[in-house]
C-alpha cells in the first residue's frame, strides 16, 4: 500500500509537474501517527523496522517546530524489507545538494513506475518488465508504445549483458510513454483486473468450443472450404487492452458483417438523414437476401442484402477499415469475390429490382454497385483485426491503439442502434433479449460483437445454425452476458448480481477517467478515487478539517 497525508496545499502542488518540489506545509498537518509515507504493503511505525521507529520519533519532534521542513519519506516493500526510497534515490546517484534545495520533491512518475517493477532490485530483466506490461493487456506491438519498445530494443544492445535496466535507463525507455504506463499498472483502465477477466474469457471459449453442430456455409463455394474445427475469439478493450485465444491470425472474409461497418462510413460521409433518404430504419421479419422492400420502396435497413447493396453506392470504405484495425491486417479475397459473383444471382435479382423500384442514387451504374458489394463482402480480416474494429465502434469511433478519430459519434450511434435491433439475421430479436447488445454475424462464421464504452469483440467460428449465425459465436456471446453485466439493463437498480469487470475485484466501483496528460494523471494520482482511498483522520489530528489519509494499492495486490 501506498500511504500519504494531503492537505489542502497538496491542490497546488497536484497541477505542477510532479518533479517538482511543493510549498511547505505546517507541521501540524503531518501526523507522527501516520504508519509511513509511501509504502507498498502496510506497516505500522510503532512496530515497524528501528529505520521506520527513527522517522517516528524525528516526525514527533518536528511538531515542535510547525515551519520546519517536513519529513518526507517514500519506500516500498520487498520480501521481508521496507526498502527507503530516499536511501535508494541516492545509491541511484541523486545530487544531496538538489535535495537541500528541494526538501519536498517526490519520485518521478518514471522513478515510481520503475520501484514498481524492481521490487526491492537495483536493475530491472527487460523480460519482467514486459511481462508485467502484458499481464496488464497492453502489447509491446502497440503503436502507442513504438518509441518505448524502439528506444528499449536500442538501450538493451549497449547495455553489458544486453538483458536487464537500471533505473537511468529504465527512464530512458518509459519516458515518451509514462502516462499510457502509469494508468496502465495503476489499474487505471477500463478492465483492472485484466488476467482476472481473460481467464473467464478463456473457460468460456473452451465451453464453447466442445460444440459440434452447425453446418459450414456452402452456397458460396470458396466458403465451403474452411473446416468446421476452426474458432477463435479476440477483444479490445477502449483502452487497448488485447486477449486472443484459439485460431485468431487465420484470415476469413467479413461477408455480412461488413454491412454496418459500411452504414457507418456512409453516416460519416453523408449524414444520417442522407442515408435514410435511400434506405430504412426497421427489422424486415424477412430472410436477409429477399426481394421485398417497405411500404415506401425503400430497403428495410442497411444490414439486409438490399439495404447494404444500396449502402454500397454511397461509401468509399477501404481506407475506413485500415484505419478502424489500427492498421492491422485488413486483406481482400479474390477467389471469394470471383465465387460470390459467380453464385450471387439473387443479389443481382435484388439489384435490378432496387433499380427498377429507383431505390439508387441518381446516376448509379447498379452493375458496379453489385461488383463493389462483392468485393467488399470478399474483404479478408482476421480475428484480432476485427476486433479493433470492433472496439472503434465501442469506442465512439476512435480507434482505441492509435487514437484517431475514424467515424464520427452520429455514426457510431447510428450504427450500434440498427445493430441491436438487425443485426443478427432473424435472431435479431432472440439475441437482443438474451444478450442486449450491438452485434453483427456473417455467413463465414464471424460475430462482430460491441460491448458501449468497454470492448469490441470478433468470435469466428464457420458452423451456422439454421438462421445463418455461428453456433460457437452464439454460445459464446450468450455465456459472457450471463456472466458478467454486460447486458444493456443489467444495471437495473435491484437486478441480479454478476460480475463487473470495470471494479477492481468484480465488486468496488472502478471510475474510468479516459485518456490523460502528465498533469492531469499527477493530479488523480493526488486527489481521486480509485487510486487514492479516503479513511478518517487519526485523533492526534489538530486540524482534521484540512488533513486527510489516503490509500493507494499496490499494482497485482
């Protein structure tokens, strides 16, 4: 555990950068009884170490000297040891000359995030750190990372044994990258409690994977060739968090669920009232690729054959997709496209007669609408790609590794609506009831399922029921809403209760502040929940009104 005691001039200091000395204090709001100053894990200094009982005593003394400087100490645990900060700062080669001049000043962010990790040790094994990083759902291939994981890489080949860091060059390493760091092993993201949640992850994919019903898809040739033992499922977090598990690199093609990523562009492109000038809001209650529109000879919606062929003469879409991946993979199929067109005669029965009913554009050459509808349903994804795309939708259209803004929040909120209520062919219904969450299946065996504000998902699996959708995918979605909370009206006041992985623990509330600055995260550092617990001052208090306790948790405990 991490302890300190604020007062109110703490405020002033929490928006300077956290290298810098703050003003003095009165004494009197340091309390000797405090346990410590900054610890990981819980001591008590009247039965602490002889080191511990010496600050004790020297902190007692101070009060008789309220504009003394006061004592500041930083340690962490190790096993069987409070190591201090101070007497380490200083084997670390700190000038004593700087600390006269700075009585106050705190570690560093990169200083703390390296304690941290070191646990006591004088250098840290590059592989530990990393693992660390991983356990917390970051990937070293993050492109938010790459001047970190480049300058580590560098640093390792001049260093003597060319595996482990020291604390100079550990600061080196993280210092382009210490905010996204430090909420990452702060447990700041979405999910704290990372390879908690993975590994219910991980048991519900092997639940599902022990199902053996369903049937490949084989109206579409070159879909028919993939085996029915294929199933993978890989999620991101809005926060870049990433798990995979089973085949996730295997490329398959998007098929159906390319139709609401293509309603989104189209948002974007041209606004909703454009859009739904051509094409309808409502569940069909019909087959996807039948021949019927609605009263007003439109296409019922954009996730039907009609709707999305009609949605196809208004998009330019591939360069959307790239950078809704994070430029992860996104390939196209060619022997796809060629079976699709081969074998797409209803599709082109539907596209004469959207021609005939004027359903298009004015100006639409249909027979190139059909090709690109083709090419687009031909388009190669793989399971983690599609889940950052997944997760971009989650993430009010920013893409959550890269941080750039791809679709606009009128788009995504669009296009998560009309995936709630069509996107699962004719189990829309069923699976917004049982689920109650934006999803879209495709006939190649893919569920593009979207979690509001917390992840994106692509389960994969090529055996459909009788209605077109994965079996395992199906399975799978529903065992994770029963599960955890994910359901959009499982945070009813006096509902059932299950697990949330957004509180630390599955049990205490788990505020998500979104991405930060320096300051901004020295600031939640000094004064917000999560991080730092409230509990009552101690009666040795003279000035309770300013003096507060905070507490905050060791990162894995």
């Amino acid at each position: 555990m991490l302890h300190f005691r604020f007062s109110t001039v703490l405020k002033a200091f929490s928006k300077a950068p956290l290298k810098r000395a703050f003003s003095s204090c009165r004494q009197k709001n340091w309390s000797p009884t405090l346990q410590h100053r900054c610890c990981f894990g819980s001591v008590d200094v009247r039965t602490g170490s002889p080191q511990l009982k010496a600050l004790h005593a020297a902190a007692a003394r101070s009060r008789t000297a309220p504009y003394a400087a006061p004592v500041r100490s930083y340690c962490f645990k190790t096993e069987g040891a409070a190591v201090d900060v101070d007497e380490q700062l200083k084997k670390d080669g700190v000038d004593e000359s700087d600390k006269r001049r700075n009585p106050g000043i705190l570690p560093s962010l990169e200083d703390l995030l390296f304690y941290t990790v070191a646990e006591g040790q004088e250098k840290i094994p590059a592989h530990k750190f990393l693992t660390a990083l991983k356990a917390t759902g970051l990937r070293t291939g993050d492109p938010r990372l790459k001047e970190c994981m480049d300058t580590l890489k560098e640093t390792l080949k001049k260093t003597p044994d060319g595996v482990t860091l020291d604390r100079h060059l550990f600061k080196k390493c993280v210092q382009s990258n210490i905010v996204l760091l430090t909420q990452a092993f702060r447990k700041k993201f979405v999910i704290p409690d990372f390879q908690s949640f993975t590994s219910h992850i991980d048991q519900l994919y092997e639940k599902a994977k022990k199902l053996t019903e369903g049937q490949v898809a084989d109206y579409i040739p070159q879909l028919a060739k993939f085996s029915p033992d294929l199933w993978a499922v890989s999620l991101c977090t809005v926060d870049g968090q990433r798990h995979t598990v089973g085949d996730t690199k295997v490329p398959f093609c998007l098929q159906s669920c390319i139709k609401p990523l293509k309603y989104a562009v189209a948002v974007h492109d041209h606004a909703t009232e454009y859009v739904h000038s051509f094409i309808g809001k409502e569940p069909s209650g019909l087959r996807f690729n039948k021949l019927f529109l609605n009263d007003e000879d439109k296409p019922h919606n954009p996730m039907v054959n009609a709707g999305a062929i009609v949605c196809t003469s208004l998009i330019q879409v591939m360069n959307f997709l790239k950078k809704m991946s994070g430029n992860e993979y996104v390939g196209f199929s060619n022997a796809t496209f060629q079976s699709e067109r081969e074998s797409g005669d209803r599709n082109f029965a539907i596209g004469y007669y959207l021609k005939e009913k004027k359903c298009f554009p004015e100006g639409t050459d249909m027979t190139s609408v059909l090709d690109l509808y083709f090419q687009l349903c031909s388009i190669e994804v793989t399971c983690e790609s599609a889940s950052v795309m997944a997760a971009t939708l989650a993430n009010g259209g920013i893409c959550p590794i890269t941080g750039e803004r791809v679709l606009s929040p009128e788009a995504v909120r669009n296009t998560l609506s009309l995936m709630h209520s069509c996107g699962m062919y004719d189990f829309s219904g069923q699976f917004a009831f049982h689920v109650g969450l934006p999803a879209k299946s495709g006939v190649a065996g893919g569920i593009l399922l979207v979690v509001p504000n917390v992840m994106g998902i692509m389960c994969w699996s090529p055996p459909l029921d009788k209605l077109g959708n994965s079996v395992r995918g199906i399975q799978f979605c529903t065992g994770l809403v029963e599960l955890f909370n994910f359901h959009n009206y499982d945070n009813l006041r006096h509902f059932a209760k299950k697990h949330d992985p957004r509180r630390e623990g599955g049990d205490q509330r788990q505020l998500h502040f979104g991405p930060m600055d320096y300051e901004s995260l020295q600031q939640e550092l000094a004064l917000k929940a999560p991080l730092w617990k409230k509990v009552p001052p101690t009666e040795s208090d003279q000035d309770s009104s300013t003096t507060v306790v905070y507490r905050m948790d060791k990162v894995g405990e």
